[in-house]
C-alpha cells in the first residue's frame, strides 16, 4: 500500500471528524483528528472484527476511553462497515441519531462501552480484558481456543489523570493482563491549556512501576506505530502503554496544539484553511473517496472469514464439549443456565437469627456451582462481605480460572472492571464494599444503569447500626442517593429469606443493574419472607403481617427496621390497634407493579402510615403521604455500640408505637 | 535518652491501643502497634505542636490518614498533654465520648480531620500543604514567617491503593509541596490477607514518577526514622514518602503479620502475652508509666514555648502589617472581612440574558479582591465553570501566591484538597467541575458535610439542557443525591442575581459546605431577583411572581425552570388562573425556616401545587404534596440541541399549562 493510500484514509478519518463536528456545531474534532494515524494502524491492520456481527464473541475490544473524540469511532465504524451510514455522521448529536455526542453503547452497533466520564474507559478494558482471561482459562480447551482476543483502547491524558485509571492500572499490572494494549494520546493538551500547568508525572516511569510493558512512538509514523502495537502482542505478561507523541488538531493551520480545538468545531474558514494544508479538496464535505473507503471495507470480509473459521473452530467444541457449549450459548443470549436456583438456600426461623449479608455469601455458595461464570468479590472486604466462593480459587495470574476476584482497596475501578465484565460477555459479575463506599463508585454505577447492565452489587453494613465505626462508616444518605439513579434496582432486604431472594431477582434482572443493600448485625428469620419470591421481594413490597381486625395504621419497612415494625404491632395489637406491616425491600420493583397490587399492598383509604427506614426520609413522602410520617435519620450518625444508637436515635418498637399512636389523634 | 526509656515509651502507645480495643470489643490494635515507633519519633522529636492550644495556626498539621489505627492518634494525644484524659481512653467507641472509632474533627481536640473512608486523610494533607504554601507566599515577610510548617501523615496500604491517593500524589509532585512528609505503613497487610494477592505495585518507582522524594526505612529503627525525616525535611523541592517496612500488631506473639490483628480485639489471652513478650506487666491496663508520661509531656512546655516565640513575632508582624494582620485575624475566627460583599454586582435584566455559570465567574471576579484568600479552580474545566480569577495568577510552585488552582481532571482529589484547605484554615476554597462529575467527589463533599467545613462547589452544566454532550453528561439524579446528604446547602439559582445572593449565602456559611448548581445555557435576568438577598435565596425559597386576584395555583420551580414557570404564569392568566410562582433555589434553606415564612410562601390551603425541576421528582413531595405533581425527569436524557429536549421531554410552558390545568379539573 502506497504511502500516498495510508494519507488518503487517514485524512478521511480526520476530515469526517472536523465535518461532522462543524455540522453538529458542537463537539470535539482535536483528539479524532490527532489519533486518525494510530487509530488507522490499528483498525486496518490490527483489530480483529466482525463489522457485519459486532457481537461476534472472540472480536477484539476496542474502548475508545477518550469518548469526546467520538467522531472518530463514528468513522471507523462507518468506515469499515459497521451499520452505520454516513448519513448518520452527518446527523451527529442530533436527536434519533445514532451518533450522540459521547459513544453509547447498545445505540451504535460496534461501540463497545458507553465513554466520557474520563478513565471509565480505561478501567471497563482492564474488565473486559479480565473476562477474556477468565474464560479462555475456563473454557478453552487444547486445540479450541474460544477466547482469544486483545482488548484495545485508546486513552487521553484526562483518562490517566483519572484516579480510577491509577486503580485499574495498578490491578491490571498485578494480574499480568497481558493482552491489553492501551494508546495513550499524549497531546500535551486539555482543556485549561497545556498539560504542564498540572499534569508533569512521569506517566512512562508511573506504568512501569504498576507493571506494565511501556513503549513510546510518534503518533504519526505507522510503520512505528505498527511495530510498537506487534510488540505489545508480543508481551504477554504485562499489559503495555504505547505513549503516542500526538498532536491535538493535527493539520489544521492556527489550531494544532491548542486547547480551542478540544472542544469546538474548527469553524468554516479553519477546516478550510486544513483541508487545503491536507491536499484534500477544500470545499467537500463528508468526503469519502472510494480508493479509501475499499482499504477500509476490507474489513468487512475479513471478518466474516474470521469470524467463519471461528465458528467453524466452536462447532467442533460443541461436539466435543457440549455441556460448556450450551452454557456459553445460554450466556451469550443473555440468558441464565436452566436450573440456576435449585441449590437456592430456604432458611428456617429456627436456625437462629442471621445477618443479611451472612445469609447472602450463603446464597452465593449455594448457587456459585450452577453458575460456573458468576465471578466477583470486595474490595478488600471479603470477609466482612462474605462474598467469597469458598470452593474456588482465587483470580490470580497463575490461576485465571479462579472465580474470587481481589480488588483491593479500589471501590472506583471495581465498579468500572464489573461494567467491562459484564460488557465483554460471558460473566456474571458482582462486587463488594460498604454501603457507605458506594459512594467512592458512584460514577461506574450510574453508567451501568445507563447502559442496561446486569451487575449486581454486594453493598454491606448497611445503616448507623453498625455501631462502633461511627459516621464516616455509616451510610445515611445512601439508599436515597441510589434509589435517585434511574434503571438502578436496590434491594434491602429483611432477612435471609429475603436476601435469597433479592439475590434471585439481581440476577434475573439482565437489563440493569442491582444492589443489595444489606446488613452487619443478625436478624431474625421470618417465617413469612419464605413465600414465593415472585410474590415476596420481585414485586418490591407486600403484606408481611396484617391486622386481625380493622386496619388502622401501615407501617412500611425495609431490611433491619421490618423487625421493629413488628415488633410495634404486637404492642400496638395489645392497645387495640390494628396494624398492618408491610416490607418494602425495593422501591423500583415496587413501582413497577400495576396500581392494583399497589393498591392493595397500600390501601388508598388507609392514611395513617409510618415508613421506618435507618436513614434520611427523603422520597418516602411518596408512600406515606403528608398525612403520614417517617421514623428516619436526617443526620449523620455517631460511634457507639448498635443497642445504645437505637435508643439514642429512637428507633425502638416504643417509639414506633407512639408515633402510629400519634398519627391516629390517640397520643 | 536510654533506648529503655524510648522502648517504654513505644510501648505504651502500643499498650494503650490494643488495651482500649479491648475493652470496647472493636476496633483495629495492629495498625497502632505496628506503627507506634515510627510515630513516636515524629511526635517527639519534630512535631511542632502545641497541646494547649490546638488551634495555633501555625503548628504542624499530622494527619492520621489510616484512620482506623484512631488509637495511636488518641494515645499520642492523651501522652502529649491535649485535653483528652485517660478516662477518654477507656471510653474508646462509646456514646458521648471523644474517641470515637475514627478520628473526627471538630469532637476530638488536636484531631486535625476526619478520616476512616481511605485515601482521604492523603489528600487531606496535601490541601493544607498547599494552604500553608500559599499562605507563606501572600503573608510572609522579610524576618516574619508567619506560616511554615510541616504537614505531615500517616498513610496506609489502603490509602495508597484509593485513586484519590494518585491523584493528590501526582498534584503534589506537580506543585513541589516539599514540607509534606508521609509515613507509609509498608505493613504488607490489609483486610483479605497479604497485600500480594493485589497490590504489587512498586510504590516507590509510583511515587518517584510522581516527582516525590522516597527513602526506605525499617519501622523499628528509631535513629534510621529520625533520619528519613530529617532529610524528608531538608527536601524542600519535593514531597516526601518514607516508606517504613512495619509489621501489623508488632509485638503480638500469634497474630502479628496478620489479617486477623487489623480489624478486631486481640484478645485478653494475647494481649497477656504480648505483654509478656514486650516486658509489659501482663495485668496492668491502660498503663502509663510515669518516666513514658514525662518524655511525651514535654511537648506542653515546648509547644506553649513555641506558640509564644511565634506570637512575639506575629505581634511584631501586626505592628508593621496591620492590615494583613486584621485579615488573619478574622479569618483565624472563621469570620470574613468587613465589607466584602460591597463589591457584589447587581445584575439588570436590560444586560440580557447571562448564564448562572458565566454570572458566577462575573461574581467572583468581583469579590476577588475583597477576600485575598478565595483561592479555587476547577478540575480541567475552568473556561467552562468560569471559576478563574482574572486578574490572579496560577497557584504553582514559582507562583506560590497565585490564587487560580488547577486542579488536573482530579475530581476526587480536588475535594478532598479543598477539604483540607478548609481545615488548614485561612482560606476560602472553592472548586468546580460539571455537576454530572460530582458524582466523582462525592466521598468528599460528605465529609466536608460531616466536618462542617466552609467549602464552595461550582458545579455547572446542571441540567440535560445541557444538549448535545448527552446522557453521560447530563445531570439527572444528582440534585436529589445531593439534597439526601445531611449539611450539604444545595443552591440552584435562576438567575444572575440569584447566583449572586447564591455567592453570598455560601461564603456566609462557615459551618457547612454549599453546592451552587448553575446553567450552562443563558437565562433572561429577573427584575425581581435583585432584591434583598436575605429576602430571597437566604430563604431557599421565596415569591417570585403572585397572582393578582385569587390564588388558585403554586407553580414552584428552581433554577432555569424558573422562567418555564413564569411563562406558564402568563399563558394560565390569559384563562383566568390565578398563578403564584415560587423561586425555589435551596431546599436547605427553606426548611430551616419558620413554619409562619414557609406557609406564607405555600400557603396550605392552596394544594394545586406543581413542582418544576429538570431532574428525577425525588423528594418534591414534600412541597407539592398528594394532591399535587411533579413536571421533572425520571429517567436519562439524550443528546440533541437544547431547544429540540425542551420539546421533548415536555419542559414547555405549554405542558405547564396542561399539567396545572389538569391538577385543578378543568382540562
């Protein structure tokens, strides 16, 4: 291929970008148009693809984690031959387009993972990397390597800045990823100008001492590009950094290297003046030239042949491994193996009481054989989680089949790899901190949510009854900030009945998110919360215990404070009140049932209503209307042991009483 | 001194922490134990403190950043002379007491922040570096040095392995904050078990990349300690890290170098034991020796010592400087400068429209010069957040008194520096990035709330009228996950003059943090916003617009839904609605007032209540009430134009106007 060829297609990339970006009057052309030559290399020479099946199991992972240069996966996809006409370049940003200003996975075919969060990106490959990993260690066999894929991404200095991209970066070098290959756009550049006013790290010195491979390149020599890219495949131990000396805006007259590039259109008369630099013709637009675009589409029939040979390659598993095969293609479907929940644990009030999350690692190891891809852990605090499989090994380098994943100390990148777990295929993931560090992997949680992921989280010590620790460790605000996020289910279930099933109904729920919010201290088991889970925790509340008589006040609880409710309605029953206690484990289950459910768990007629939940109100005015109230904290909690923060915060069955009491004119 | 008496010393600490775990049955003994050499060291041979006074500005700040080791601290505090009796000690845990189970501030006197959630205490300490700098920088003078001190910290594996750690790490390479010192726990133990099963980094060669200094010390070598930080100290270039090579629960015959001796009691029989072992009257709790009381206790006469030398010079420094003085002065006691706010602009609705963000930065480069020590930036979106003060230079090592911070996309980081610039104190610090990317720095915005610190988020870009970006950039949830934390102050302004009397109310609150929630678009100015502040925002929420017959609708709207509301108003007129619209900026604020202001403001009779807000509905129950509804967001937004989500969504005021018409049965 000509040198000449190499330039046209390069300049394709890069003038659909400035086009694309001047039409929308909006965007971000630098960073497309000083990637186009690596991103070219890559994609023509390197990723292994499908563009006719962007599911294709065994592709190549490519993340574009700078995702405000998304004119330049908008390219590539298009010009390769994605589903995704040029007519959808040029309504980029535009409402119905499938070209919206950040990649959103699951709009364009072949975006991999929503980006633009800076370093979520970055730490979603270490996930997807992982998977591949896991799997292939699990699944192939000699002769039949299923997976066998390098997870790509490009990386922006904002990215590195990132603290989750120091986590991830560090457990990826830990686990000897060593096929992931980042390119790492060093362009000197972000938005307040030049990198030099906060960015000076050694980032070179920074990724050898997490363990990587880290070689440097001009951005703009391929065969150097090439050979740094074949050097990375070639390093199988540690995952590699390619440090692309790069320039923002790269051809355009007055705005390479400049901050006003990052995140405006070029204008008119600047694409002009660039193109002209380029030897491209000044007054086109959207210009595709067929010597350029046929360099490209070679990929759509290279993939099919890949793509064929592979198939070819797991239909000759399947004959041989039929049991692993039928499962990879259950999980493939996004479906779970049939018969998942059989072991599911039934737990009997005469067992004694137990913590929820106690019972959830009960769950877990009950149901961890059924489920030979539900892979997870804490970061760093299994034991107090109890998320670890005991029957299997840990995910170490040496031993990549293992199911019990070690974070450590890194919420952030947690929540980011679960997302690339689960964006990858294949695995059931799940992970593990304090309700309370929820907040340390906030932003991981809500792209899951937007982007329909089934994760579950393991989210424990769930309340100010966790005693001692004090206030940094105990969550107030949390079920509330959660139940904020929308397509996020939180389950805070009420005892270890319930926690099976919220457990079920997590990974069930293939379209979103869970979490399930639950407790340090033991808890009594119900004998009611044994029920059919689809009429117990899948609907998000129900009828625990009703009066015998009439019914008088609703006392709506979650998870630890259910016990309280009924222990209030017997004292309530002895004043001659009837009482009905209804558990409420999930609000946006609960919502989603039909008003007539709703209505017959919360009957309109009765108004006098007390939610209690250990943690602010705020929301459950929704429930128990103005003329009804709320036993909750709006303020931060305090060290002490749990017994005494009861009394202190006035959650006793007493005050319970006094307050249905109260809301009936009977104080 | 005999290596006996340091040894008694040492032991004392070490006997102190693992007695009172003990008898509060939790809490964490290896951590003190282990450490308690290294710690005695600085505290009794560099720490410059006074225990009579734990507020002189100018002591040296230690930062126990592992703060589940709150024993050592709590030891070290009582042994020195602080104003924590031993009975204290014995209360560890407890209700009421001032040792609760991580360090907190404000409770606790010489506790210079709260720490427990990991990585904070890190960053912590480099906000006050950074303070101290700046400080130094503006105030100091020829033959005054009115700030210089060290800062110094204990950091732990856990620290370490949080990406905030990273990223204040990278930021205090970058400034050459050479008079931080941290003390690293290299105990190679954290809560799963060794630290290799995930944190195998090189933290050395990291921290080295990081542009700081690094020396190796063995953690029971007291002359090898005393030396690190000697020479820690003499680096004044760089910040330091002394990596001391430490064993988790030294000195515990069975569980030292164990997982098991971080998190829980070790036992009255190995506490005997390790008693024995360390020479330790075996029975004896809570013992301090008299010899070990009167080495530690030196620290009073030699900190009242210090304290006066540098009052004489303060004092001097007065004589010359008295303007400066006075400022610190009243700074010192948390108050603001007389007049400040003289310069406040006034904003006319003949300027035309303005967004609240470019009103902001209007804002502070009015009062700039009033406050010399508002010192703030943005994490890498200052032209964005319009957080730069024009006329000031950057905060960089050259330029230590430049008031401009670049904080690097370092959300994380960035909150917690400002936390530890307002605990530094002298300072009004302020930070902004896109309120999406609050999500990012959530963990500190809860402990500035926890801590009552004095800290000013710009949080632009706050709605999905953001357009274009999309989804990923598009606040949804946020004002609701916000409002949920306890002393968090949420103000979300409609206008330029509400922006203002935003500004206002925030930096007059010097015992919590606010949130200023502002536009990205324009918006018209109101000519009713201009009136007296402590009338309006200072009230959370206010009358904007009244009907001038009867009362028949409340339209209650904040921020750019304002206007939408008052568009509504109008069009409702023409059919005969009597129409009130209430500007509703902080819900905060509004609670905190007088039920007689609140339900003049939402008179209770009226009950057609419409709430407008372009974010979930979270919580507007409480003011629209059942009767009422909620015009608001449930879900993701989307990327298009502005104008084209407006449509979409139904923020017109005609759906207003349905949407009233339809709450008072006249559809």
């Amino acid at each position: 291929m000509s040198v000449n060829l190499d330039q046209l297609c390069i300049n394709t990339i890069r003038t659909l970008a400035m086009d694309g970006v001047q039409k929308a009057k909006s965007g971000h052309p630098g960073m497309p148009m000083g990637m186009a030559d690596v991103a070219y290399v890559l994609w023509t020479r390197f990723l292994r693809h499908n563009p006719g099946n962007p599911a294709w199991p065994d592709r190549d992972r490519f993340v574009l984690s700078a995702g405000h240069g998304s004119m330049l996966l908008y390219s590539l996809l298009h010009l390769t031959g994605y589903d995704l006409p040029l007519e959808e370049l040029k309504n980029f940003r535009q409402w119905g387009s499938r070209t919206p200003g950040h990649p959103e996975y699951g709009l364009t075919p072949g975006v991999e993972t929503t980006t633009g969060p800076l370093g979520q990106g970055f730490a979603n490959g270490v996930g997807m990397a992982l998977a591949e990993r896991f799997l292939a260690a699990t699944f192939n066999r000699p002769g039949f390597p299923i997976f066998d894929h390098y997870t790509y991404a490009i990386v922006s200095d904002g990215d590195l800045m990132e603290g989750v991209s120091h986590e991830a970066a560090s457990l990826a070098g830990h686990l000897k990823l060593g096929k992931l290959v980042y390119l790492y756009d060093d362009n000197e550049i972000s938005i307040e100008g030049s990198t030099d006013i906060t960015f000076t790290e050694d980032v070179s010195a920074r990724f050898r001492a997490y363990g990587w491979h880290v070689q440097e390149v001009d951005g703009y020599d391929l065969g150097g590009i090439e050979a740094a890219i074949r050097a990375a495949q070639e390093e199988t131990e540690r995952p590699s950094l390619i440090v692309c000396h790069a320039h923002i805006a790269y051809g355009s007259p007055n705005k390479q290297d400049t901050a006003g590039a990052h995140g405006a259109p070029l204008g008119e008369e600047e694409i002009r003046l660039t193109k002209e630099a380029l030897g491209w013709p000044a007054e086109a637009h959207f210009l595709v030239p067929d010597e350029a675009l046929a360099v490209f589409r070679q990929a759509v029939e290279r993939g099919q042949q890949g793509e064929a040979q592979w198939r070819e390659v797991f239909e000759r598993y399947r004959a041989v491994y039929t049991k692993e095969a039928a499962l990879l293609d259950a999980l493939w479907a996004g479906e779970l193996p049939a018969g998942w929940g059989d072991k599911m644990p039934v737990f009997n009030p005469a067992d004694g009481p137990l913590a929820t999350r106690k019972a959830s690692g009960a769950v877990l190891n009950s149901i961890a054989s059924a489920l030979p891809t539900l892979v997870g852990g804490s970061a760093d605090l299994a034991p107090s989680n109890a998320t670890l499989l005991r029957d299997y090994e840990d995910f170490q380098s040496e031993t990549a089949a293992g199911r019990n994943l070690r974070f450590g100390v890194r919420e952030h990148a947690m929540g980011s790899i679960l997302n690339g777990m689960a964006l990858h295929g294949g695995l059931l993931p799940y992970g593990g901190t304090f309700l309370v560090f929820s907040d340390y992997m906030r932003p991981p949680v809500r792209l899951a949510a937007l982007m329909d992921l089934p994760v579950v989280y393991v989210w424990t010590h769930d309340s100010v009854w966790i005693g001692e620790d004090g206030p940094t460790h105990q969550p107030i605000e949390h079920l509330a900030a959660l139940r904020a996020i929308p397509n996020l289910v939180v389950i805070r279930p009420a005892d270890a009945n319930e926690t099976a099933s919220a457990w079920r109904a997590a990974l069930e729920r293939r379209d979103g998110p869970t979490a399930l919010v639950l407790t340090r201290q033991k808890l009594p088991i119900l004998s009611e919360s044994a029920r059919d889970p689809a009429e117990t925790v899948a609907r998000g509340a129900y009828v625990l215990a009703d009066s015998s008589g009439t019914l008088d006040v609703l006392l709506i609880a979650s998870g630890s404070e259910v016990h309280l409710a009924l222990e209030a309605r017997e004292l309530l029953a002895e004043k001659g009140v009837g009482v009905r206690v209804v558990s409420m484990p999930s609000w946006e289950l609960f919502d989603a049932q039909p008003e007539s459910y709703r209505e017959m768990v919360l009957p309109p007629e009765v108004t006098a209503r007390l939610g209690i939940e250990a943690g602010v109100t705020q929301g459950w005015g929704k429930y128990v209307g103005w003329d009804g109230d709320v036993i909750g904290l709006d303020c931060f909690g305090a060290s002490a042991p749990y017994k005494v923060l009861t009394e202190k915060f006035g959650f006793t069955a007493q005050a319970v009483v006094e307050q249905a009491l109260r809301l009936l004119g009977r104080e």
